[in-house]
C-alpha cells in the first residue's frame, strides 16, 4: 500500500455522501447496471440497491468484480422487490424520487438534492412499475427535444445524479467527511486490504488494526499468512 493509494481511498471516503443512493427496480442488462455503479461511484455515492429476478442475480453476482469492476467500490445489495426500501427510506426521512413519466412529474433539477434523497430508476423497457411509482415522493423527468420518448436508464442516472453532484458541491457538502466514523474505518479496511477483509468476513474475525500507514499487525498477519 504507498501512501499515494492510501491517500487515494481516504479521499475518495472523505466525499462519500450517506445521504444519496440509487434503487434500480429490475434494471436487468449488466452494462447498464455497470455503468450506473460507476456513476454511483463518480458523485460519491455508497449505496446502491438492485431489485431483480434470481436469474438476474446470478449473472450479477458472475459479472460482479469482473466486468463490472466499479461495486468494489460501491456497496450493492440485491433485493427480490424495491417497495419495502421505499417504504423504509421515506420513514427514514429520505425522500425518494423516480425517473419516471407521468402527469405529476416535475423537471429534474426543480428537486433539492441536498436533502436525504434516493433516485429510483426503472426497468429498460417498462419504466418504474406502477405499484411503487405511486409511493415515490416525486416522480420527475428529464424534458426531451427530439423524437424518443427516454434516455437510457444509465444516461439518465448520470444526468439527474450530476445535477444532485452539483447542488451538492455548491451548498459544501463535498468540502468534509460525513460518513459514519465505524463506517469509515471498515471501509478503508476493506478497500485498503480485500483480501483480508474477505478472509475476516469468511470467518467471521474483526477486521484486525490497521494504522495511519495502512499497515497491518503484525500478529494478525503472521496467523493469516
């Protein structure tokens, strides 16, 4: 670990935002789902969660830290459905907003992405479905000028995130570190020292000290080596 990389991560934790994240509900094709993980990652956020099917997950859980490459960085939970994160999010006191087109959607940027916020995206073909396109806080559009009706779910997510980037850069949301103190620490470890943290997370070990350096104790490594 040199201390560039080192100071790399610390960075990179140093503008992770706890208070955005991105719900895809049975966005299925990997590179979109690739390709919104990056984006996730570029506007420092942490948190992302994928509804979809068994099969789905399978090749998910395949192509993950392979083709996808960008969830190491990100931390990605499958769900079988996306209603109860909703449901959970907004009791939270986040406030959900879809990509989605209908009667009451506003323009993207009208949306104060500086509050707690989730960005639900839909399937490729189908949109948000209906059920929980109801329960969203505020569905919202991104106006076009040509002849098709959407962006790619992907292209969309990098539009409506970098307006959330922007706003958020501006009110200094970016300028310290926000994250949880116990979430900072596991994560650097475990960014820091995968293997390590796989080995601990497999058998169910704390993750040992690691100090300023990013250097390990030696005890601890002397039984895992």
């Amino acid at each position: 670990m040199t201390p560039e990389r080192l100071a790399k991560l610390r960075a990179t934790l140093d503008r992770r935002q706890p208070d955005l994240s991105v719900l895809a509900d049975y966005v299925h094709k990997p590179h979109n789902i690739a390709a919104i993980i990056r984006t996730c990652d570029a506007v420092g956020i942490g948190q992302v969660e994928l509804a979809m099917g068994e099969r789905d997950k399978q090749r998910f859980k395949t192509a993950s830290g392979t083709a996808l490459g960008s969830d190491r960085w990100v931390n990605v939970t499958l769900k079988d459905e996306i209603a109860a994160s909703v449901r959970e999010l907004q009791a939270n006191g986040v406030q959900v907003v879809a990509a989605h087109l209908t009667p009451r959607a506003i323009h993207y940027r009208e949306v104060d992405y500086c509050k707690p916020t989730a960005l639900l995206l839909g399937a490729e073909k189908y949109g948000v479905n209906d059920v929980v396109a109801d329960m969203v806080d505020q569905p919202i559009v991104i106006p076009m000028m040509g002849m098709v009706q959407s962006f790619n779910v992907s292209v969309a997510a990098a539009i409506i995130l970098s307006e959330a980037q922007h706003q958020r850069e501006k009110a200094g949301l970016y300028a310290s570190c926000r994250l949880d103190a116990e979430v900072y620490r596991t994560t650097l470890f475990s960014w820091a020292h995968p293997k390590v943290a796989d080995y601990c997370q497999r058998n169910a070990l704390a993750y040992p000290k690691m100090d300023e350096e990013g250097n390990l104790d030696p005890e601890f490594l002397a039984r895992y080596r």
